[in-house]
C-alpha cells in the first residue's frame, strides 16, 4: 500500500497555483488582431497577401491559383492587381471593394512564370477610376508549382491580422 506524502501534495498546489499565477500574467498582456479593415487611411492600400518570397501554385485542394488580398480605405472604390516581372502586368480586371473594406481574388499564373521571381502590387481607384494609391510587396515572390500550399476556408476579413513589428508587411492572425 503506498500514500502521498505531505510533499508530493505541496509541490503539486505550488505548481498548480504557478500556473495560475502565470496564465493572469499572460492573459493581460496577450496581442490581439486588428480586423482586415482597420488598417487602412482613407485613401490608401495595403497589400495583405501575397508577401511571402515564395506563392504556391501547387493544389491546396481547391484550387491552383494564389490568394490576392487587399485592404482598403473608405477612399478606395476598386483595386488593380499587378504583377511586375520587368514591366507591370494587370492580373485580371480591377475588383471592387466591398463594405468590409477588402478585396479578395485569385490568380492563376501563366505557367510561363513558373520559377520566376515577381513583385505584387495592389493599386488603388478611387470611383472615376483615378489611382489614389498604391501597394507593393516588401519584396519579390517566386512562382513556385513545387511549394507546399495552404487554403484558408474563410474570408481573409474574418482572419485578422497582427501588424509586424516596426511597420511593414501584416503578419495573418489564424
């Protein structure tokens, strides 16, 4: 027959109260996301995606494309998407903002542009079609049909994002 002793029970209350006293501690001071269309002025544009140095156009299980997401001020009635590969290239017509403040699409490269390195830009319109502003990736993404990829099945507006430390690219807040 075995019994507990007195100091098995007070280290399991001291590291049970540790515990305790640590989730408060992180619980007043965890981060929280802004909402996608918080993070825009007025008039300007904010590319969310992509920027990363690599875009997959491997299956995700939906789909082949890549994931263009954008937010915008109240300023903003449409978005161009462009892709810059030594001279800009409209991806598709331009979208309309929605009340949310974002603008989700998809691009299927060219699979001429498989491995190649291409600079994303979101360009701003505002109603009679005047470029109010515009966004571009922090740097080049490479066009890859071998990367790993991922769908999110939600709206990009429900996600969130966590702006990056110092300015720059929004980091997604899953």
């Amino acid at each position: 027959m075995s019994s507990s002793s007195g100091i098995k029970k007070g280290l399991a209350i001291s590291a049970v109260s540790a515990m305790a006293i640590v989730g408060v501690g992180l619980s007043a001071s965890s981060a929280s996301a802004d909402s996608i269309p918080t993070q825009a002025g007025a008039n300007n544009v904010v590319l969310v995606a992509p920027t990363a140095t690599t875009s997959s156009t491997a299956n995700d299980g939906k789909n082949t494309s890549i994931h263009l997401v954008a937010e915008a001020g109240s300023g903003v009635s449409q978005i161009q998407f462009v892709y810059n590969n030594g001279s800009d290239h409209n991806i598709g017509a331009p979208v309309v903002v929605g009340t949310n403040g974002y603008v989700d699409s998809q691009w299927t490269p060219d699979a001429v542009l498989n491995n190649t390195a291409v600079t994303i830009s979101a360009v701003g319109l505002d109603g009679l079609g005047n470029v109010v502003d515009t966004a571009t990736a922090p740097a080049a993404t490479t066009i890859s049909p071998g990367a790993n990829a991922v769908n999110l099945s939600t709206t990009p507006a429900t996600i969130g994002v966590y702006p990056a430390p110092g300015g720059g690219a929004h980091l997604y807040g899953i």
